[in-house]
C-alpha cells in the first residue's frame, strides 16, 4: 500500500469534472463528464431550474387554489475567467428555456450575488465562479432564495435531477427573459456603509495609501470602488484589469503574494489588500510587506465587532483558535462548526453569532448578510485600523499568535479514508475530541485536525501550536500514525 504526498500543481490541464452537493465545479473542455464542457453545464442548470421550479411552487397542503409562481426570477452573475461569458450565455438561455427570467449583473462578486437575491426578491442565483482554482476551471455555485449557498439534502436532489435528466422546457410563448443590470456592485458598497460599526469619516481622516492585488478578476473593479466610497485616495493597482488571465496562483495565500509583499516593501503604504477571483475572501499585507495572515483576518474583525457589542462567534474546525480567544475575553460565546461555509452559517443562525467565517480569509457579517465577504470584511478593518493607533504589523501583534501547518497525505483508493479516521479516533480516544467533521484531536493548547476529501482518497491534516516547530511535528506525528495504520 502507497502513500503519497501531493502538490498543488497551479498549471495542470488535466481534465476534472466534479458535482458535489454545492454545485459543479470543473476544467473547460474535454468529452462530456470529463470536464465542464457545454453539455455539463447546460445540464446542471437545468437541474438546478427543476429544483427552483419544485422549491418555489406553493404547497398545495398551504393553499389548495395557489398556483406556482409564473416566470420567477433568478440572478447570475460571473468573476473574470476567460470561459465566463460562455458559461453565463449557456446558464442564462438554459434558464429562460425553463421559464426564468434572468437578471445577469455580469462581472461581479460572490457576495454581491448573494445580496442581490433578495434584494431582487429572487427565486435563487447562480455564480459562475471557481473561486482560488486556476484560470482553466470554472463553476456553478447554486444559490437559494435567500441568496445562501444550498443545504446538502438540497444539493442531493439537484445531482438526482441531472443524474435522471428530470428538467423539461418550456413552450415558446413561456420562455423566460433576459436583462443585464451592472449596479449592484455599487448597491453592496451603499450597503456597506450604511453599517453603523463602518466609519468613512475615520478612514478618510486617516489618509490611508493602500496597494490593491485584484487578480485580474472583478476585484479590480470592486475594490478600489469601495476603497474610493471609504474616502481612500491613495491607491495603487496591480493586477486590477478584469481579463481573467491570472498572474500568480489566484489562492491568495502567503507563497502566492510575493509581487505585492515586494511592492509594500519597498513602497509607502500602511495596508495591502488581496482577494480570490469572487471576492469572498479576503487577504491583508502589512506595511512592511509581511503577511498579516490570512487566519487573523477574521480575528481581528471579530475583536472590533465584540469592542462594540458582546456576542457569539462562530469559526470552522480547522480555523485558528485565536478567535475562541478573543471571543471569551470579550465575554461572548464561541462555537465551531464542520468545514464549509454552508456549515458555518447554519451554526452562526443556530447560536445567533453576530460574526463567524473561516480562517481562509472569509468574513461572514449578519448585519450585512449571510456569506463570505471580502468587501464588507475590508470596511471594517480599515475602520478598525482607522481607530487603532497603531499600524497593521502593530494591530496584528495584538493577538495571540499560533502557528497551523497545513498538510494533506494521499491514499491508493483501496485504502478505506473512513476505516483510517476510526482507528485514529480510537488511538486518541482518551483525549477531547471532536468529530462533527473528521476527527479533531484536542492537546492541551495544541490540536490536530483531520479529513477527508468528499472526492479523492485523501485525508488533510491540520495542526495547530503557538510553536510551529510543535505544530510540524504534531502533523508529521499523525502521518506517522496514517502510515502504521494501513501497513497493519
């Protein structure tokens, strides 16, 4: 038996198609069901229709004369892949075939589809976004009419559907319209600063000079527009054009950012500011071109919501403890939740957190909406560090500082992933430990989370210490472990 570690290949063209219960997700081209070629997607969205169609219908148990709703509405709306507008025209005629009317915002951003679904008093929406994966990949991120990321069973019955082909369309007189509608981008940015804890007149007081990493995708266009409505004027571009060709890895993690840690080095600024291709996550770069780490973004975003009012707080397993920390010394309540942020937000609505996310950099603010959002996350740090009297390397060394080694070991597909965690679960059975996710192995200050990947043998292994030495070999340990466990 073989165990193999993996690494992220940022060119890779091989062809992949995966559905999962949150949409479909997959490189462009290829034979049908190898890739996400037209079939794919018209396919998906067709189930995806079937599914508004069942979900919107009235029941009959309710009101014996209601009928269902007549042409209800659903918004699209796409980052700046290459592949987008041929994927947005194929979704949109798919829809209007089933009797939709679509409202297309275009270029746009995850959290600003979200707000426009029922701000539109939409029946769903549609992203057509891959989020961090490369340029060659695109998606179908399914939307409910709350403008909420779809529940599992709901995912369930969308693959049932296009697994069945169980959609029809509809006659000529009943298709569905289209229009095309480039304001809600602006309309999120009014929204946002109609927060109460958003202060524009202590940003703008600050005279913050602020360097703006958009990927090539429509964080070029969204952030330095809610920048300018903050009141900042001094903001330098990279890679802000939205041509959808990406100029490093687009995950915005540490070893991809070295072109905008150089800038600020050798610059004048006192922030950084780099999202995904969707801008729904959001990651921070501090004056003196060092990461400010995606993991703290949502921390210290919590620490100046609970300086204004005590709450709950939510976070994923495998997110930093440092929010539990700041959360308890403000006299709130913190929970965790399964990894994904259709989980965190059920558990943020179940404790009635008033901030939650996940350490990737994805900032969920209830005030504004339910849904991982660069925007709003921007405009209350900057507040946050409008009042600060300190720069950002000295806001970030505010807060405990532990380390998370994140690894992944892959398995040969004879190897049981779920007989593995079982017998890791018994190993380390006389610690706390947590399984609503995976196994979640509690050591004193230290912990280690393991899971397993919903497509591919794989188990991911996260660690965390105040040492990263000790979360390395806490890490390293488990793998151990793994190795012992399949060579039995």
């Amino acid at each position: 038996m073989q165990v193999r570690q993996r690494a992220y290949n940022f060119n890779t063209e091989i062809l992949t198609l995966i559905k999962s219960i949150s949409g479909i997700r997959g490189t462009i081209g290829g034979k049908v069901g190898e890739g996400l070629s037209p079939i794919d997607v018209v396919k998906f969205a067709a189930a995806y229709g079937k599914w508004v169609s069942v979900s919107a219908s009235p029941s009959t148990e309710k009101n014996a004369d209601s009928t269902p709703l007549q042409n209800p509405k659903i918004i699209i709306g796409r980052d700046a892949r290459v592949s987008g507008q041929l994927v947005s025209q194929l979704v949109s005629s798919t829809l209007q075939s089933m009797g939709f009317d679509v409202i297309d915002l275009g270029l746009s951003t995850t959290p600003t589809v979200e707000m426009a679904v029922p701000m539109e008093n939409a029946s769903g929406g549609i992203i057509l976004t891959a989020s961090h994966n490369p340029g060659n990949w695109n998606a179908l991120k399914l939307l409910n009419q709350k403008g909420e990321f779809i529940s599992a069973q709901e995912g369930e019955d969308i693959l049932k559907f296009a697994k069945n082909d169980d959609f029809e369309f509809v006659k000529v007189s009943e298709l569905g319209s289209y229009k095309t509608d480039d304001t809600y981008i602006q309309k999120h940015i009014e929204k946002i600063l109609e927060l109460p804890l958003v202060d524009v007149e202590a940003i703008k007081a600050k005279g913050f000079k602020i360097a703006v990493d958009g990927v090539n995708s429509t964080g070029g266009i969204a952030i330095p527009m809610l920048l300018e409505a903050l009141g900042v004027t001094q903001i330098d571009k990279f890679f802000c054009e939205p041509t959808g060709i990406f100029q490093h890895n687009p995950e915005p993690l540490p070893e991809n950012l070295t072109h905008i840690c150089s800038t600020i080095k050798t610059g004048n600024y006192n922030l950084g500011i780099v999202v995904d291709p969707d801008v729904d996550r959001l990651a921070l770069i501090c004056e003196d071109g060092t990461p400010f780490g995606e993991e703290y973004t949502l921390v210290t975003i919590a620490d100046y919501i609970l300086q204004h009012q005590v709450g709950n707080t939510v976070s994923n397993l495998s997110s930093t403890q440092a929010l539990k920390d700041v959360t308890l010394k403000a006299g709130g309540k913190y929970f965790a939740a399964a990894v994904g942020e259709v989980n965190v937000v059920e558990k943020m609505k179940e404790c009635n957190a008033i901030i939650g996310g996940e350490g990737n950099g994805g900032i969920i603010y209830p005030e504004l909406h339910y849904g991982r959002d660069a925007l709003v996350g921007i405009a209350l740090f900057l507040t946050q560090l409008a009042k600060f009297k300190g720069t950002a390397k000295m806001l970030r060394s505010k807060y405990p500082s532990y380390h998370i080694s994140k690894n992944k070991i892959e398995l040969t597909p004879e190897i049981s992933v779920d007989n593995v965690l079982e017998e890791i679960l018994d190993k380390y059975k006389n610690y706390p430990v947590n399984t609503i996710d995976g196994v979640k192995i509690q050591f004193d200050s230290e912990w280690v989370h393991l899971r397993k990947s919903n497509t591919e043998p794989i188990i991911r292994i996260y660690s965390e210490s105040q040492s990263e030495a000790t979360a390395e070999h806490l890490a390293q340990k488990i793998m151990h472990d793994i190795k012992e466990i399949i060579t039995q």
